[in-house]
C-alpha cells in the first residue's frame, strides 16, 4: 500500500523538483511526469482529464516533444499551480531575481 503524503510533503517534493528544473537537471517533461506521479499519484488518464488535454498530449510533453506550444504546457502545468515562463540563464542574474522578489514579497508583508 502507497503512503500517502502529507500536504507539508508535497510541497517540498513539488519545491525539490521545481529547483532541479532551474537549475536544470530535468527538462519540463521530466518535471511534468514526476509531479504528477511523485507528488499526485496520478495516472496520465486521470491527471489528462484534469488538464484538459488528450493523454496522447500529456504523453508527448512529459516526451519533451518539440512540437507542444506554449499553450499546451501552461495548460499541462496549471491543475499543479504553475505556469511556464522566462528565466534569465545566468546563475548571479536568477539570484538577484530570487532577492528582489523575496524583498518584495516581505515589503507587502510588512504596511
């Protein structure tokens, strides 16, 4: 019998993951198909037809087939929370990112 996860769990599997995708040691395939059997338990039936998408689709993104549009992979992605965006390739760059969003985050935390 699989365990099931605690919510605290999945976040840190799903925060794991989308850490190895930044620094890119999986493609966004990859991290499709490890969300959703990993951090969801589900089938590329079931976690289709949650997205709404064929499974034919699900398929050929977690493929990383290069014909997906970008459509396809915000809507592949969204039932997990995420959305598919630009980020800059320099490590410095996507750190100072990181601290300005942190610090702007907390400067609405704090009126």
């Amino acid at each position: 019998m699989k365990k099931t996860m605690t919510p605290f769990e999945r976040e840190a599997m799903l925060l794991d993951l989308l850490q190895q995708f930044i620094e890119e040691k999986l493609t966004h395939g990859q991290l499709l198909m490890q969300l959703r059997k990993k951090v969801l338990g589900f089938s590329q039936d079931r976690y289709a037809s949650l997205a709404g998408i064929s499974r034919r689709t699900l398929s050929d993104v977690e493929q990383d087939k290069e014909s997906i549009t970008l459509t396809t992979l915000n809507r592949a992605f969204k039932p997990l929370g995420l959305k598919l965006g630009l980020l800059p390739r320099q490590t410095h760059m996507m750190q100072v990112l990181l601290t300005n969003l942190i610090q702007h985050g907390e400067s609405h935390d704090h009126p």
